[in-house]
C-alpha cells in the first residue's frame, strides 16, 4: 500500500507542475495499477484527483521551471550529471526553442561542443545561412550554429580547442573568455588570451580576436585585396588573413592551425567559469 502511495504521489508532482498531455500515458498506466488494488487503493486515487482539480501549482512550490529545463552542459554537471552525450538546452533569454548539443563533463565542467570536425563524412563548405543555422550531426561532426553560439555567449563563457594529428599528440587550448556577437555584427569574435592555458601555441586570440565570421558569400575578413579567404579554405570561420587558424576548412591542405598541422581532429566546445 506504501509504494503506491508513493506513485500516485509522484505522478501528482508531475501532472501538478508539467503539461498533463506529456505524461498521459504514465498517468492511465497508474489509474490501471491502481484500479486493480484495494478499495483503499482506489479511495486514495479519487481523493488524488480531486485535489488536483483545486491544487494548481501551489501545491508543491519545491518544484521549479530551473527543475525542468537546463540552460546548458555545465548545468548538467552542476545538477549530477556524469555521462557525456546528447543533452537539451534552453539557455537564458534564449529567442529559439530549446535545443539539443552534445554535452563533455571532463575536468569538473560540462562542456557544450559547438564545433566536431573529424575529417569524416559532413562537409563544412557551406554559405552564410548554414552557418547561422547550424549542420551536421550533433552526436557527431557538426557545426552548432552562430546564431546559438551567440545565445550560449551571452553568459560568460570559457573556450576550449582540442586538436589531434597523425604525427603529433594531441594539444589543447583553455581561453576565459569566448563571445560570438550577434548576426547584426556579423558574428563577431571576443577571445581574451590573457589568461589562456595549453599546449597549442595562442594564435587564434592573437590573429582572430575581433574578427567578423566571413563564408564565401558573406566575406567580412581582412585579407589582402578582393582575396576571400572563406572562398579560399572553403568554409566559414573568423578570418583575419588567410593563415594561421582555421579548424573548418576544407580545402585541400585541410583543417591548420599555424605551428599543428595539419590537424585531423577539431573539437570545440565552452562552459561557464
């Protein structure tokens, strides 16, 4: 008799603080359990629902909206999480509905990848709007999108890029600071190197930082002349000139990063601080 108290208890919590029609299911499985129980049983879950006809939210002020959504993978890791893979979020003041991103907890943070290229089968050469939009697989290669990177930026956020190679070891790099602006600006870049950490030697602050994102048909780089460097590497990124750093190309010299190259692997991702 206990423990279906304790479900019909719980399946009041839900259908208390949630949309009804989510858990529908859940709850005609418990009328069914409960039905085939005592008369107590079935005593206990009218007088159930006729408390939730009057209870309304205010019944159990314990349950929040913070409780039902998490604003990103840090979040998660915050809240126990311990398992890498494919999470939903709903960042603050976020304008689109809530999304999924793959989520690494490594190192005490849970890191939102917002960039996986592994020289495998998507194909980073793609225009102004894809880039917005985002492409590819999230629990595989895939471009997050400017625009949702711009909407995870607004909080302060941390920066890291993991690089492999065929003949190096792997390197990374930790920024503190790492905001896209919005499309208006171009999806301008913010990297503070002053307190970056890692093995891989600064040159996307030192090179990138205030840069507009440019692809081959929206060019915002500074290069030299009519040159596109989006034109040139065949995909999108924060180009300053045409060298030093660009984790999306697809040309034939692939994916650089000035003294690692060439790299195989990019993984980009961010957490708050």
């Amino acid at each position: 008799m206990r423990v279906l108290l304790v479900i019909a208890v719980q399946i009041a919590l839900i259908t208390a603080n949630t949309d009804f029609n989510k858990y529908e299911r859940r709850w005609n499985n418990a009328k069914e359990y409960l039905n085939k129980g005592t008369w107590r049983c079935k005593r206990l879950y009218k007088d159930l629902v006729e408390e939730l006809k009057t209870c309304q939210d205010s019944c159990f002020p314990l349950m929040s909206d913070d409780d039902l959504q998490f604003r990103d993978c840090q979040h998660y890791y915050e809240k126990g999480h311990r398992v890498s893979g494919r999470y939903e979020i709903n960042p603050p003041d976020n304008p689109l509905p809530p999304f999924s991103v793959w989520c690494d907890f490594m190192g005490g943070h849970g890191w939102t990848a917002i960039q996986r290229n592994i020289n495998g089968p998507v194909n980073f050469t793609r225009l102004w709007d894809q880039y917005k939009e985002g492409f590819g697989d999230i629990s595989d290669e895939h471009w997050l999108g400017n625009e949702k990177i711009h909407i995870l930026t607004q909080t302060n956020q941390m920066l890291n890029i993991y690089l492999t190679s065929e003949d190096k070891s792997p390197a990374s790099g930790t920024w503190t600071r790492f905001e896209v602006a919005n499309e208006s600006a171009n999806y301008q870049l913010t990297l503070d190197g002053s307190g970056y950490t890692g093995e891989l030697i600064d040159y996307f602050s030192l090179h990138h930082d205030g840069m507009q994102f440019s692809t081959a048909d929206n060019d915002n780089d500074i290069g030299v002349g009519n040159r596109s460097c989006a034109a040139d590497h065949q995909a999108g990124w924060w180009y300053a000139g045409c060298g030093q750093v660009g984790l999306n190309s697809e040309s034939q010299s692939g994916m650089f990063w000035k003294d690692y190259y060439p790299s195989s692997t990019s993984i980009m991702r961010v957490s708050r601080d």
